[in-house]
C-alpha cells in the first residue's frame, strides 16, 4: 500500500487509524508512507521516495502483477468571477454561516468546502459534515433572500466509523471505541 502523506488514513481518528493498520497487518499488506506514485506500467510502479539532501529523492521500481488505484480527492470548484484561491486540497474557504469568503451571495459547503471550527480545525471532508451543513445552508438562504442575520454552522460529532474488511470495522463516538 503506497501513502504519499506521513501515515494512512490521516484524516480519521488515531484509534480507526491503528485499527486499520492491524487489519492490513493480519493480511500481510505492507504500507509505505512518504511515498509518491510516479508512473504505472505493466510489471509495476515506479516510484519516489524522499532522500535526506536531495529535493528530487530516491527512485524504486516496484514489481506488481495488478494495480489498484484509489487515490485521495482534490475539490475542483467551479470558475468564480472573483478567483478565490483554495487550500492544498482544492477545498474553498467557507466562513462560519457557509458563505465563500469575499462574498456575500455564493455559499459553500461538503467536500468543497474548508471551512473552520470554533478552533481554527477544518471540518472534515465527509459526509456527516456535509449532511449536518445542508439544513443550515437551506436556512441561511432563506434568511439571505429574506434580509436577515445569517446563522452559524455548528457540527454534532456523531463518530467515525470504518469499514476493514468483511465481517470487520473499527468505530469511534459517543465516547466509545
């Protein structure tokens, strides 16, 4: 298994995290952070692995008989008069009533959105947050068309639950795991 990033599944919880990384265990997958997917050909990958010293790194070509091709997502918002730039993932920024930061009548909010709680944290790109942000944007429309103060966004934190394999998950929330 090949992460670009430090570790596995950064955004879920360090308890899923662990969890995860057992199951792959018990079945003999190997993970190797801090690598990039440079090029896939028949016979296998080819590889870069950061080196100590050099800014173009180590190259490794790995032998595969099959690739399976799951990467992370980046948001690709649509073209806005008024560019707004987005965060490292794409995500634009969502002030705490949903709006688009620099404007008053565009809102935004799901995997698109980079919108931060009460601690400067982004919410996280799911579909909690997503289903939670819906009835808020719908009121704040409202409020918008109607002239109104707009609301705040505020997110239950319902858990996390991950999906490892047949017969087997790993859950956090409501103060279990």
């Amino acid at each position: 298994l090949i992460e670009q990033g430090e570790d596995l599944l950064p955004q879920a919880r360090s308890f899923n995290r662990e969890q995860a990384r057992l199951a792959l265990q018990r079945r003999d997958v190997r993970l190797r952070c801090h690598t990039r997917v440079r090029a896939i050909h028949p016979g296998g990958l080819d590889l870069a692995l950061p080196e100590p010293g050099s800014e173009a790194g180590r190259q490794e070509r790995l032998p595969a008989e099959a690739v399976i091709w799951t990467a992370g997502f980046q948001a690709r918002p649509p073209a806005l008069n008024q560019p707004v730039r987005g965060d490292r993932l794409g995500r634009l920024p969502g002030q705490p009533d949903l709006r688009l930061q620099g404007h008053h009548d565009v809102f935004v909010i799901g995997d698109g959105a980079h919108v931060a709680d009460e601690d400067g944290e982004p919410f996280p790109a799911n579909a909690q947050v997503a289903f939670q942000q819906a009835p808020c944007l719908a009121a704040n429309l409202l409020h918008s068309l109607a002239g109104e103060p707009l609301d705040s966004f505020h997110w239950n934190d319902l858990g996390e639950m991950i999906s490892l394999g047949l017969g087997e998950a790993s859950l956090t929330g409501g103060g279990f795991t």
